[in-house]
C-alpha cells in the first residue's frame, strides 16, 4: 500500500509533553461499532466484560541513551537500540562517520568499542561490563530514551517515573509500550472487582518501533527486530479468555506473531511482524493504544485493526477534541 494513506495532519500543540496526572485521569476516545465516544481511561471497567482478559507487556525501559568521548576528545551520542548478547548492543550513534572499527568510546563508568558497522547506520558496540554490572553502570551513566517529539528527547528526573509502566519488570526495552502508562493500582482494583482478568507478555521496544516510515510503499519497509516472551501461564489464560484485550500495539504484535497459523503457545524469541490492511487477526478482539504518528507502522496496525476509514475518521475526531498524542498522550479502545 502506499504510505501516503496514512497520513494526517496534527497540530504541533497537541502532542503531549507530560503524561496526565493521575494517569488514569487520561482521556479515552471509545471507537465503538455505534460511534465515537469520548470517556476516560477510568471508565475502563464499565467497558469491559466480566470474564475479559486484558494483556500488560511487562517490558522494563533502560536508560539507553549515552553520552560519550570518542579518542579524539569528540563527543558522541549513543542509543541503544538492542541486546545482541555477550555484551554487545546494537546502536544508533552521532557522529557515525566518524566512528571507526575499533574506537574505544567512554561513557563515564562504561566504555565500548566499535565492533561493526552496518548498512543502515546502525553500529554494534562491545560493551566492557555485562548482565547485572551492566545495567548498574547503565543507570548511572545513561538517560531515559524520550522521543524527539517530548521536549526534544532531553529527559528530567520526572521522567525516570513517568516513562515507566506499573508493569514493568524485565530491563531491555528502549521505549516505553506506552498505553500501559495510563494504569494506577487504583484502576487494576476496580477491574479487578468488574471480574476483567489480566496476563503479562514480555517485548523489548525498540526504536525503529515509533519511527516514521521514509519509503512510498509498505512492501519497502523493512521493520528491526524485537525480542518477545509468552509464558505458559498467559497462554492458557488467553485460550480460556471472553475476550482478549491488548494492552498496546507491542503486546498485540508479539501475540499475533506467536499465534502464527495457531493458537498462543508458549514461546520466546524475535520478531519482525510488519501488520498493514489486509492481517488477519487471530487472537486479539479489542485494543487499548495511544494515539500515533502519521505515516508510523503503528498507524499501519491501528488501520488494519479497525479499518483505515474508520481510524482516520477517529484521529479526525480526536484533533477536533482537542485529545493528546503520543507517547505521554490520550489513548483509544478499538474494536475488530
């Protein structure tokens, strides 16, 4: 499909700086086979369904960006994008061209070098601690990883806390799956007392997750890697399920790649899921997710969830309402 279907125009002033406080307090546009409506993430359980299982990704978002000198005394800007083992991290990195094979990079209680340079830009850094040492020196020495579009990627203590979910267990992701971030103890009880039941997936976010796509057609984009969990325990719940809600666009695509051709089993392992118009869902039935940039692949996703037409007509609405976007914004409830 061409790119330029998914595009929309949005008003710079819409795009949110800082997550609503409380987070569940964050409005939410019900795309409901009657229309649209426009409540707030609190009336989730008036929602949904006794019986419901809503599915959190349990990603953990590390400091990932690093700041560094290279031989030369030059400055570099590194993002780490993913694990590769051993160590080794793949990376976005300024200025690339003038990293060599070889350079030993500093970043305060962590050095690096360069061990490979790739056709994408990318670089793969050899880190000189692993594991648990690792990411100890990671939070002294790296930065919460902010989009560019809240306040130019330049993090604050604030965020430590609000680019975080309530679920967030397991150290590797580089962006927060963002519609987790609306969830308070306060809301799980009241789902919980509405009988909606809740199960957990791991994926690591990358960053090419939230990327615009550059190419004109959607067979031209090639989607980076991201490393998944299913335990055994949600599988089960997920077959014993009403239905399934996904918790954001990360858990639907861990979920839909596992089902494959069957149903969710256990698994762990990579995926590049790339969804357009035209998936065939197998698994989720309804989708709680932020609102997305134009052109995105998760605009892509929310196309093929919920039709194009009918998600324009959504955006339309919300830039008329005057929701948030993004990252730290609003969120919408999607039905197949």
């Amino acid at each position: 499909m061409r790119v330029d279907q998914f595009d929309f125009s949005l008003p710079e002033e819409l795009i949110a700086q800082r997550p609503a406080v409380p987070r569940d307090q964050a409005r939410l546009l019900d795309v409901a086979p009657d229309g649209l409506h426009d409540r707030v993430v609190r009336d989730l359980p008036n929602l949904l369904q006794a019986g419901d299982l809503l599915v959190f990704n349990d990603t953990k978002v590390i400091p990932a960006r690093l700041i560094g000198k290279r031989p030369s005394g030059g400055e570099v800007e590194a993002l780490l994008i993913r694990d590769r083992g051993g160590s080794r991290w793949l990376c976005f990195a300024r200025p690339a061209k003038r990293l060599k094979i070889g350079d030993v990079v500093a970043f305060n209680e962590l050095t690096a070098k360069v061990e490979a340079k790739h056709d994408d830009g990318s670089l793969t850094f050899a880190f000189d601690k692993r594991d648990a040492e690792f990411l100890a020196a990671l939070e002294k020495a790296g930065a919460v990883p902010l989009p560019p579009y809240i306040r130019g990627g330049i993090a604050d203590a604030r965020d430590r806390a609000d680019y975080q979910t309530m679920f967030a267990e397991i150290d590797g992701s580089v962006a927060a799956p963002t519609a987790g971030l609306h969830f308070t103890p306060e809301l799980m009880r009241a789902l919980e007392a509405a009988g909606v039941k809740t199960a957990r997936v791991t994926l690591h976010v990358g960053a090419g997750t939230f990327q615009p796509v550059r190419v004109e057609d959607t067979e031209q984009h090639t989607m980076h890697a991201e490393w998944g969990e299913v335990s055994q325990a949600t599988a089960d719940a997920i077959h014993s399920a009403k239905r399934v809600i996904s918790v954001g666009t990360t858990a639907l695509r861990l979920l839909e790649s596992v089902a494959g051709s069957g149903p969710v089993r256990a698994w762990q392992g990579e995926t590049d899921i790339f969804i357009t118009p035209g998936f065939e869902f197998r698994v989720v039935d309804l989708l709680l997710t932020n609102f997305h940039l134009p052109r995105s692949t998760l605009f892509m996703l929310v196309a093929a969830f919920a039709g194009l037409e009918r998600m324009k007509a959504a955006y339309a609405h919300a830039v008329d309402k005057r929701y948030r976007f993004y990252s730290y914004g609003d969120c919408c409830l999607l039905r197949r």
